[in-house]
C-alpha cells in the first residue's frame, strides 16, 4: 500500500469515527486535498490514490498544476481574491471559497466562461473577528449574500471559514457553531446553501459535530508545507 493510500484511510476512520459520534451520515461530508506550495509529483501520487479535488491558495501555482495535472480535476480555490486576478480564476477553477466582497463576485460572475456554467462560490465569513483575516464580517453577510445569489454566473453554494487557530475543543465547537448559525439562517431567509466548509486537519473533528459538509485536509495528507517553495499569488 502506498503511503498516500494509507493517509487516506487514516483520514477516512477519522471523518467515519466524526460523523458516528455526531449521528450523521458518512456522505454528509466530502473532503477537499489542499495542496498549496506541493509539487505537481505529490498531487499525481494523490490522483493515483483516488483523490480528485484539489484546493488552492496561490493562483500561479495554481494555475500551472491544473495545467499539468489535465481534466478530470475538481479545482477549488480558497485564497485571498485580488481584483486583477479574478478572470483566471473565473475561467480555470470550479469553485472559489473564499469570496467577501461584492465587487469581487460581480468580476467573477463577469468574467465566468459561459459555456462552463455557473461558478461554484463560498462568501468567507471572519467569525474569529481577526483584523488580519479575509472574510465579511457576520452582520455584513447576510446583504452580501443576497447580492451575490442574484449574479448569473455565479451559484452561491455556502459559507466558509477558518476561525483563529487552538487548541481549545470547546473553543472550536464555538466558532463552527457561529459559523452554523449564520448559515442556518441565511438558508431560513429563502436562498438555497448546501455548503458548510469549515474545519482542517486539526480541527475537523470539532468541525464536523458542528455540522461541516466539507472539510479542508491539507496537513494530513501532505504533511507539513515548504513554504520556501510557495508560488507568487
């Protein structure tokens, strides 16, 4: 058995030991690889082991792995968005995470391939309160929302959010419950989310008894990242 093999089952026990102990079906919640500042030879290893969805951070980067890697990938990207770089994203990916701004999602929605369809979009939401975090603030979100499901080359699927790092359980059960809410409310209010991603590797215990349908699995796969060999945005 290959290691990238072994990983995967160790990380498939845990989602099926998190989602028992929260009483939840095991296909409510997927898995995204993220594979940021990883080189091209460890995603083929993780292609060759079954997985097919990828997210990254970088756009360079990138841009150049769904380049080498050819079809058959899903590709989310869950960076910061810069408004000169939203039409390669627009045009290479299949879903972004991590929209927080209008404008963001009007270029997006603008510069959307039409013959790809609907862009797969996340608002990302800063629940810690975190001066240096992306995301829109929780009383901004629900006007945000509203705004980016009425764009036509967009389909707002759900929130997302990375709270302030600890190693306090009680502490993540908090934040993703924050999180939860603001999503639970949003889909009261008429628009129709599918999409809780929320929790890594670290967390995604707490992350999926709170209700997370996707998980972002980065060090648990590929170990610890050599940023020395990040990409430019």
């Amino acid at each position: 058995m290959s290691p990238m093999l072994e990983k995967l089952q160790a990380l498939d026990a845990r989602i099926v030991a998190a989602v028992e102990a929260a009483g939840r079906p095991r296909d409510a919640v997927q898995f995204i690889a993220v594979s940021k500042t990883h080189p091209v030879e460890t995603l083929r290893e993780a292609v060759a082991a079954g997985v097919h969805t990828f997210g990254e951070n970088y756009l360079q980067e990138a841009l150049d792995k769904i380049a080498a890697l050819g079809p058959g990938i899903c590709w989310h990207f869950i960076g910061p968005i810069q408004s000169n770089k939203t039409r390669p994203v627009a045009e290479h990916f299949d879903w972004v995470q991590s929209v927080d701004r209008l404008k963001i999602a009007e270029r997006l929605s603008a510069q959307r391939p039409p013959e790809k369809g609907p862009l797969n979009v996340c608002l990302q939401v800063n629940i810690s309160g975190e001066e240096t975090k992306s995301g829109v603030t929780p009383a901004e979100l629900p006007a945000l929302a509203q705004a980016v499901a009425r764009l036509p080359q967009l389909r707002l699927r759900g929130l997302m959010a990375i709270p302030a790092p600890t190693t306090d359980v009680a502490q993540q059960h908090a934040d993703f419950a924050r999180l939860r809410a603001l999503y639970e409310q949003l889909q009261r209010d008429g628009l129709a989310l599918d999409t809780l991603s929320m929790g890594m590797s670290a967390d995604m215990e707490a992350a999926i008894a709170e209700g997370a349908t996707l998980i972002r699995i980065g060090t648990a796969l590929f170990g610890a990242r050599d940023y020395s060999q990040k990409a430019p945005a």
